[in-house]
C-alpha cells in the first residue's frame, strides 16, 4: 500500500530510550537524540556498530518497544498513538530466525498471511509466488529445519513480504551468511526495492553493504546519527585521497605516527594498532615522502595503499575512530 499522505515513509524525531540497569548493574542509553527521514520507495541503511542504537530505533518504528521521548511516524502514522494501524502498513524481519522450523516453508508463509487477515486462498497464492521469487519452491514442502542458513534467511524476508506492506524492516539481514548467500541477499534487495518501490529499512555493520545497497544512510553512533546522505555524498565530503599503511609491528607505531606526522601533504593522521591513517590532496605524491621518512627511522612497513575515501573514512572523521574499532568497543 502507497503512502498518500505525502509524508516521508519513516520519520525518527529526537528518540530517545534508557533501558534501565537490574540487579545493581547501571543503565544503559540506547537512544540520545536519534533523529533522520526516509522517503517512499528507497532502501535507507541504518549504519554503525554492534551497540550503537539501530536495533533499538527499528523496535520502536515497529511498535516493539516505546521511546522514552522523541516522536516517530511510519508511512505517516504517528507509531506511539496509533500502533496498531503500523503494524498492519509493515514487514518486519529480525536478526534472528522467525520461521518455525518444525513447519515447511510454505506452511509458515500462509500462517503468517492468516495472521495478517489474508484469506486462505489469497494467502496459498501469495506463498507459492514468494517461493518462486526467492528460488525455494523445490524445498517449499520440507521442514525449515532442513534449510541452510541462507535458505533460511529468505523464507524469513519472504514472510515479512507476504501481506505486501508499505515499509520492510531488515535488521541485520545478512549476518551470519556466508559470502554466496549474502550476495544473493544483496541481489533480492536491490530487485524488491526496483521493483516494487517498497520502503526499506536497512540496519547494518557491514560497510560494503551498506555502500551497495543504501540509497541514503545515517551513521548512528552512541544512539545518535552522526552524518547522513547519500554513500557517494558522504565520501565525497572527504577532500582528497586516503592514505593507509601498515606496519610490521604496533609497537613501532608511535614513532612511525610522529615521523609522518611532519609531513604538510598529509592531514588527519591518526593510528590503530598497526594501522596509520592520512589524508592527501593527491596520496600518490604523498605516499613515497611517507615511506621515505618511514625507511629512515627504521621503521617495518608491510603494507601501503592509496584509495578514494571510504564509509569507514568517513566513520572516522565523524567519530575519531575507526569502524573496526568501534565494532570491537562494542563485543
């Protein structure tokens, strides 16, 4: 169903939500202000790590949970005053499995049809077609608990399809897949949203997949978005060109940082463990300066590149770390 009130297809306006501390442990703020739009008919990737809040906003937009404050609307409805009316406009597929496994595929897409109020023939039609779409019809009889991961993973997008909503929630619809899976997962996205136009929330940790498949994104850090715009818009507020090495042995990284440090070609220098960052006007000329002064103080390098700016760039001139090591402040 469109969208006709002429409102963004999701609205997120200063969220916030403390969820509060049991046992003597403290609370913890998943959401400070988390603020962004979405318009009709777009893939819009959630960006950030393990922690950073995106789960929490996709449970609130899809009545699951209620922000402490802030307000937000789906498909132009207010999601706090009118939840039930949300619930019928979505598709929601969560990180994990939602699929019975003790039933067949198909038995588990005319239930959740039945659930939505489709009538029974509407909603055998219906599954038929989306274990055609989703190349399970020759497994759509066995069990779920046959299925691999990927398998699995499909049948769970497909019954968040079958009563076509106006907006698809995807929380992290591709981890734990294998690289073949994950892209055949990419490739179905990218043809639901060409297709049918379908909103499409997207809430990711994968850069490149969010790199692919988002038309526009929002990098949420501690429970706020950070930056926003299109992946190209974003990397292209990057002037210049990325510099990364890196070196044979952290603890050469210090005096490797205070070497290339003096040179006025590079910007930005920044060090992770073995890994030192720059920016350069034009990184070809500025790279061999940084090795040479490298060379000269002794100092290992195992690997040197130069490459356009990248979300993870990106990620670090926003946060001042980069997306590896958040991911890792986070497990």
């Amino acid at each position: 169903m469109a969208n006709t009130t002429g409102a963004p297809a999701l609205a997120a306006s200063a969220l916030t939500k403390t969820y509060r501390g049991g046992r003597g442990k403290p609370s913890v703020a998943a959401l400070g202000g988390l603020s962004f739009e979405a318009a009709e008919g777009t893939v819009f990737g959630l960006l950030g790590p393990n922690g950073a809040g995106k789960s929490t906003t996709v449970k609130i937009l899809s009545t699951l949970s209620r922000a402490d404050s802030g307000r937000a609307f789906v498909a132009g409805i207010d999601v706090a005053a009118r939840p039930d009316q949300v619930r019928h406009r979505i598709g929601f597929v969560a990180q994990k499995q939602v699929s019975d496994p003790m039933d067949t595929g198909r038995e588990n897409l005319v239930l959740a049809g039945r659930l939505q109020g489709m009538a029974g023939a509407d909603a055998k039609a219906r599954a038929r077609e989306l274990l055609q779409r989703f190349s399970l019809d020759e497994a759509g009889d066995r069990l779920v608990k046959t299925y691999s991961g990927g398998m699995a993973r499909k049948l769970d997008v497909a019954i968040g399809l079958m009563h076509r909503p106006a907006v698809l929630f995807l929380d992290e619809p591709t981890t734990g897949l294998d690289p073949e899976a994950r892209a055949d997962m990419w490739a179905e996205i990218e043809r639901m949203s060409a297709e049918e136009r379908m909103t499409v929330l997207l809430t990711t940790h994968y850069l490149e997949e969010a790199d692919r498949l988002a038309s526009r994104l929002a990098i949420v850090d501690h429970g706020r978005v950070v930056a926003s715009g299109t992946p190209e818009e974003l990397k292209n507020e990057l002037r210049g060109d990325a510099v990364v090495v890196e070196l044979s042995h952290e603890a050469d990284a210090p005096a490797a940082l205070a070497s290339i440090g003096r040179l006025d070609v590079l910007r930005e220098v920044a060090a992770s463990g073995t890994v030192l960052r720059a920016r350069a006007d034009v990184g070809a000329s500025a790279l061999p300066l940084a090795l040479a002064l490298l060379e000269e103080a002794g100092i290992r390098v195992a690997s040197a590149t130069v490459a356009r700016p990248s979300l993870d760039d990106v990620y670090l001139s926003h946060t001042g770390r980069t997306f590896a090591r958040a991911q890792g402040e986070e497990l």
